[in-house]
C-alpha cells in the first residue's frame, strides 16, 4: 500500500502551473531525508509536485499524474517517460589516437601527478587566458562520471568544475534521482582550462585534452559515464553528435557504457528541455540498475 501523499505547497503548485506538468512519482527506496532533497531539487528544476514513495532501486518508469491545462493554452502537458527497453549498444566509437610520448605519461600518472600535469600544462592556447586549470572533483572511485564542456568563468576562479549556475543546477539534478555531489559521483570536463568567453572548445584542444580525461577515467574506472553537451558526447564518442538524436541511447567509451544529455548551462537557457533531461536521468538510473555487477 502506497503511504499518504505528502501536501502540496504553494510553491510546488506555482511551480507547477508554470511548467504545466503533472505529478511525479518519488522513488521507496530513498530514505525521508533524501527523499525531501529530491523534492526540493525537482522544484528547483521546475518539474516539482506532489510525490508517492515508489520504488528507485529498480529504476521503475516515472508516470506522470492526471493531465493539468496548460498555462500555453488547451494543450496536454508533458509526459515524462522512459525508454521502454535499453536500446542496443551502440559499436564502439573510440578510434585509436596518435601514440606520443605525453600520452604515454600522461597514461602512467597517478591522481597527483595527473592533476599536478593538468595544472601546468600549456599544450594549447586555452593555457594562456586561464586562470587556473580545473581538473575535477569527486569520488575517486565513483560508480557514475559525469562529463562536461569546459569551465567557466566561476570555475576558472576558484579551480572546481560546475560551482556557477550551471553547477547548482546539476547538483539539483543528481538530488533528483538520489545522488549527491562527491558521494559515488566523479566530475569532470571534456578541456580542463576555460575557453575565452566561454566559447565551445575546438575540436584540437578537446583532443589535446583528451589524454587527461582518458586518465582520471581509467583511475575512476565509473560504471557509467554521462556526457553533459555535445563537446562532451564527442570527446567521448570520438564522433560528431546531435544531443537530440543521442539521447535515450546507450553508447560506449571503451568498455564503459556512456549515455547522452543536455548540459546544465544550455537547460538554463532553454527550460523547456528540462522534461527531457529528467527523463534521461531516469534512463541513466535504470541504465545503472541494469548493468552488471563488477
């Protein structure tokens, strides 16, 4: 029997009434604590409202409650929804990159060194802007990695990846789906240093940066790595990517399944992919489930 749905506050309703979504259902196997996280982060998010405890250990599908009119006119709202099964894998993208010799000890660096080598490298103009270089942060032996672009203008000051905007916005979205920041998760981005005026990283310096993030992805050793935008999904799938063609499918970066979403920063200026990217959190949290165990 599903314990008493919790009241709906004023603000979950305006909330709701903005977006024009419907009810979502929570998942048992959070605890109270994580459970009001969740609550708050989906506010935060703009797809919060009255939840049920439902079972989030077995990744079951987020249903959507009665219909609400949307405040855009007579149309039905969103549902969110799941993929129906796991797609198939996708053949491995990762094509072979030149053998050198900073590749080669880049590969051999422990988290010291490698992080030490992040700081000062200067082996593409992105060196020469910066403020400092940001390497990552998290749990070293993480079960999910998550990959995004580059750093900011924020991160670039203060050395630490998705601390501006668009970082309490992704700490709200792993609060959604029972994680936090540090605990099981190991953040990253595609090119350590910040591009000048936050511009999309070049396909060469996304590839002189790949040596580092081949590195801290072997130290980790994730279950899953999630890439956040394009430049993300392309340094990890070595391929050119369309984020709306890519989601909802399952890719590798080697042996290492790698799953497709929107970045934080780009669902601050278009909230009304916010529905999608929930879904694909929701995909990422079944996918995990799913996976075998090491």
């Amino acid at each position: 029997m599903n314990p008493t749905l919790p009241a709906q506050s004023p603000r979950r309703a305006a909330v709701l009434r903005e977006m024009g979504l419907g009810p979502l259902w929570l998942l048992r196997s959070l605890d109270a604590a994580r459970a009001e996280a969740a609550l708050q982060a989906r506010a935060a998010l703009g797809f919060a409202s009255t939840v049920n405890a439902e079972v989030f250990s077995s990744v079951t599908r987020a249903q959507p409650a009665e219909s609400q009119a949307s405040p855009l006119g007579p149309q039905s709202p969103p549902r969110l929804q799941q993929p129906a099964a796991l797609p198939v894998v996708v053949t491995e993208k990762v094509a072979p990159h030149r053998d050198s010799g900073r590749e080669q000890r880049i590969a051999t660096l422990d988290w010291d060194g490698l992080e030490e080598e992040i700081r000062s490298c200067q082996a593409c103009v992105l060196c020469e802007r910066r403020k400092q270089a940001v390497p990552g942060v998290g749990d070293r032996k993480a079960q999910w990695m998550l990959v995004g672009e580059g750093p900011g203008a924020e991160e670039d000051l203060r050395g630490e990846p998705f601390v501006g905007q668009a970082g309490k916005l992704l700490d709200n979205m792993l609060a959604a789906v029972g994680l936090r920041r540090g605990e099981g998760v190991y953040i990253a981005n595609a090119v350590k240093c910040r591009p000048p005026h936050n511009r999309t990283p070049e396909s060469a310096e996304i590839d002189t940066c790949l040596p580092f993030l081949a590195r801290q992805i072997e130290l980790v050793q994730p279950r899953l790595l999630v890439a956040l935008g394009r430049p993300a999904a392309q340094a990890l799938l070595n391929m050119e990517v369309r984020i709306g063609a890519a989601r909802g499918q399952l890719f590798r970066y080697r042996k290492t399944p790698v799953l497709v979403t929107y970045h934080p920063a780009y669902l601050l200026r278009n909230p009304q992919d916010k529905s999608k990217a929930w879904e694909d959190l929701c995909f990422a949290r079944r996918t995990m489930a799913d996976l075998p165990q090491a």
